[in-house]
C-alpha cells in the first residue's frame, strides 16, 4: 500500500481491498483478505474494537461439529422450519462449516474458557474480548486500520465499478481522506433506526445508502421488525435472563407472555394497553452467581436503579433492533458476498441475511456465524478481485454520494431533529411497525418520502455533515422497508400484517428493493430479478 498526504488535512491511500467498518464482520473480513496477501486498509466510523453492537454483549456463535453429522442436520432442519421458504439449507450448512473450522484460530488473541465439563466453550465469546482480539488479529495480519475515519461515499471508475471511498477525519487533525482500492467491503453494520439499542449508535444504515448510489439491490428490508426487551429507562437489550421472566400488568395481574417466538407480540400488545412488570424471580441460582461474569452490562443497570430484579418487579419496555437482530441488508449475489455492482462486497449486518435465516431473527447465533463467514468469504473475493484487477490506472474516479452531499435543489438549512423524529415515528410504534397494516404503512411512506425529498433537494453536508449523511441512510433504509412491507401483503416469519394475518403461499420469494428517489420492489428468482411489483396503495 501507498499513501501520501494531498494537503495538510487530506489523506491519500491506495490499498488492495478497503473494508468499511471494523464490527465482527469487518474485522474478520480485513483480517481474511490480508491472509489472502492483500494491501488493507479498513476503516470505522469509531474505534475498531468498541464500536458496534458486538463489543457490548457476549454473542454466541452457531455452533455444531460435524461429528456426529445428525446434529448439524437437526440444527439445520431447525431453522428451516422457522425460515418460511426463504433460507437456503446450503448456505446455512456453509457458514456452520466456517464458523466451526475458523473461530478457534482466534485463540492466538483470545482465551476461550472451558465449561463445566471442561470442555473449551467456542461457541460463546465475551464481546469486549472478543472485539479487542479480533483488532489485534488484524493488526498482526498487516491491516492498516484507521478509527474515527467515517467513510461518507464511494466513488466509481468509468465502467461503474467502485473503486474506493472518501470520507472525513474525525481525529488527525481533521479534513478529509480518500482511499483507492480494487475492491472494497461494506461491513458498516445494520441499523436499529435510533432506537439506542446498546452499541447501536455508529449503525445507521451507512453502508446500505453507499451501496444502493451504486446501483446495488437490498433484499430482506420488510424483515426489520425486531423488538427486544429491557428495563424501562435503559437500552440494556441483553435478554438471556428473560427466558426465566415473569410478567405483570399494572395491576398485578400475570400476563400470559411464557417464553417462545410469540412472547414479544404478547408483551407488545400488553404495552399498548399500559406498563408492563417484570420479575426475574426464576433466574436459577447458578446463573444469578455467573451474571456478573457472562453478561456485566446486565445486573448494572439494575444496580444503578436501586432494583433487585429477584424479588422486585420493574417496568420493561420493548426497543426496536431493525436490521441488527432483524435480517435485511444488501442483497447478496453469489456465495463469496459478491453485490452485482463489479469491485462491491458486502459481510455481516450490512449484507442481507435471508439466505441462512430465511424469514425469522437469526438470534445471536446466527447472526454471529453469518458476520463470521460472510466476512471471510468477503475479504477472500475481495482480494481475488483485487489481484484481477491489478494496479492498472483506473482514470478519473467520480464521488457516488447524493443525498446530504449533493442537493438537488438550492442548499439551505434543515430541521435535522425533526427529520430523526421522522424515522422514529415510521420504525419505533408497535403499532405501525409490529404490527403492520396498509393504512398505517402508507402514512409512514407519505412521511418519509417527504424527508427523503427534503434532505435530498437541500442537504449539502456543510453544517453537521455526518449527521445529514446518516439521517439520510437512515430515512433511505426505512423507505425501502416500509415499501416491502407494503408488498409483501402477508404474515410470514417476523413480519406481521395485521391487515393480512395468514401466509400467502404465493409469496413466498424474497424481495429486492432498489432505488432512492423512485423506490421500486422486484422478486428475486435463479435467473435475478424480474417483474416489478406495484406497491400496494
């Protein structure tokens, strides 16, 4: 890799493969593509290591050895059941594989622990660990990682392939930077639309914007009605102890939510009516002694609260997690993460995640796997793509960013909290997002598209530019959920049509939505995409 300063505040670099997030999937992504013999740089929006969703739990990993075989069969038999025709057993079998054969390597940086019958626990990793090993692994695999370095936009060679990013200089002194690159990696994780699900903030849908001003589909996008519960007044979303919960009306009264795949629709519906309690009197005895050590965040917040969560009864709530327990995210082309925009891949939340989980949360262990193997499967195409391409002078690159970049109309000052609250209203209320109907989809739209038009037509990034770039990713990436929402006229895995409870077997394809002023819904099939849908008006 070279690089070389073009003025006192701008930084230049050439690299191989750039790698736009450092997460699970970027880190694993950046680290793959350098064993492949790449030049890396990557690049996060804060500190690789801290930032994202994985360095405030402690994930588990979709875990199965192949031997005796029958399990992995059961474990993937398991989720087809749950993925209501829109998972490929393949593909599940595949990133079980990766997982299994490439999680244990880390033990050069991390120690994973034994359990009680002391066998070692791979399968389950402490977050903030586990993030600091995955920045050392990377470190000593040569990557170039630059924190605090937000990418704003890709830019694309004549041909349209992407050819690298450009993006600002939080720290550094400031100004700007450009990486050139034969292939870059989105890895800038999903988003929960403002919901402050915990290590949330730096996910606001970046990475799906970026690739959709290339020309990239999404798939998945009406998958993102993932809810969580948490004590009132926190985010803590960390919800193993919940499987232990008893719940409580205002009055006193049980609430009928056992714990299943229907509990969090009961909780929501009773937190329409009033507050909803909570009692962890269950929680066995052991786990209560371990809490402190498998989930710190946790027994925390109920310190600071003054609760004993054991014999008190406190007051939940339900947050939003979109895309980061939801399933949507840029459609995935071929096997090795590829998008079909030539030098774009795509790992881990920024990549749509239908393929293994079909149309139901992949949970943690899912969702830990696929950030694991779409990473390594990314970071290796994208050095092969990389090593194709060559040093060969690429010509003038053009900058693909718009919306908050580059107004349509005349610049002028926006009402940028007014705009989040846009957002919040079309993807927080159970009501319209939970449980969806026509009427109520359509009034979200209405919304959006107005603060899509007006951040587009005036937003020139000047005053807050990050802060317009990432209100415009988010208020894109609930544009094109709320339109597959409206589409998919169905009630299938997560995603719930009051209007149309029952499963449409004539449905049961996977949704690609493209587009930023025009947003237009395809279906896929073997051959691609083919004939568009009308919305449903």
């Amino acid at each position: 890799m070279s690089g070389a300063r073009q003025a006192a505040d701008d930084l230049a670099l050439r690299a191989d493969v750039l790698v736009i997030g450092g997460g699970m999937a970027g880190a694993w992504a950046a680290e793959a593509a350098a064993r492949e013999g790449a030049s890396v740089v990557l690049v996060d929006k804060g500190y690789c290591g801290t930032s994202g969703v994985t360095a405030t739990a402690g994930p588990g990993h979709w875990w199965a050895p192949p031997d005796p075989p029958e399990a992995r069969r059961r474990a993937i038999a398991g989720r087809q059941a749950i993925a209501f025709g829109l998972a490929d057993p393949d593909w599940m079998e595949a990133i079980i594989d990766e997982t299994f054969r490439r999680l244990p390597g880390l033990g050069r940086h991390y120690r994973f622990t034994p359990d009680d019958r002391g066998i070692v626990n791979y399968r389950a990793v402490r977050g903030p660990e586990y993030m600091r090993a995955l920045r050392a692994q990377a470190l000593a695999a040569g990557v170039t990682i630059l924190d605090h370095h937000p990418a704003m936009e890709l830019v694309a060679d004549g041909d349209g392939a992407v050819a690298g990013a450009r993006g600002l200089r939080r720290q550094a002194g400031g100004g700007r930077w450009m990486v050139t690159a034969g292939a870059t990696i989105l890895a800038a994780g999903g988003t929960s639309f403002l919901s402050h699900l915990l290590g949330a903030r730096t996910n606001t849908g970046d990475g799906y914007l970026m690739a959709a001003e290339a020309g990239a589909a999404l798939s998945g996008m009406e998958f993102t009605a993932a809810y969580t519960i948490a004590p009132r007044r926190s985010t803590m979303t960390r919800t193993m102890s919940y499987a232990f919960a008893d719940y409580y009306d205002g009055d006193g009264r049980a609430i009928d939510a056992p714990f299943g795949p229907d509990q969090t629709l009961k909780i929501a519906r009773a937190l329409l009516r009033g507050p909803v309690y909570c009692s962890l009197a269950r929680l066995p005895q052991d786990v209560r002694d371990r809490l402190h050590t498998i989930s710190p965040n946790v027994p925390l917040v109920f310190e600071r609260f003054g609760i004993d969560p054991y014999r008190d009864r406190f007051e939940v709530t339900l947050h939003t997690d979109g895309t980061i327990r939801g399933i949507g995210g840029v459609h995935v082309a071929t096997r090795d993460c590829a998008t079909t925009v030539r030098g774009l891949y795509v790992a881990g939340d920024n990549a749509s995640r239908e393929r293994v989980t079909g149309a139901s949360s992949g949970g943690g262990n899912v969702n830990s796997a696929w950030a694991l193997s779409s990473g390594i499967w990314a970071g290796r195409a994208a050095a092969a793509h990389a090593r194709r391409v060559g040093a060969a002078d690429r010509g003038a690159l053009r900058p693909l960013g718009r919306a908050g970049l580059q107004p349509a109309g005349g610049a002028r000052p926006l009402d940028l909290p007014a705009l989040a609250r846009t957002v919040k209203d079309a993807m927080h209320p159970y009501d319209r997002n939970l449980f969806r109907s026509a009427p109520g989809l359509i009034a979200a739209r209405t919304a959006l598209d107005a603060a899509w038009s007006e951040l587009g037509r005036h937003g020139d990034g000047r005053a807050e530019p990050l802060r317009q770039r990432e209100l415009a990713a988010l208020i894109a990436s609930a544009r094109w959920s709320v339109a597959s929402a409206l589409v998919r006229a169905e009630t299938r895995g997560m995603h719930i049509r009051a209007d149309r409870p029952a499963l449409d077997p004539g449905l049961g394809h996977r949704l690609l939505a493209r587009g930023l002023d025009e947003v237009v819904i395809a279906v896929e099939t073997a051959a691609g995409p083919r004939s568009q849908l009308e919305p449903v008006s």
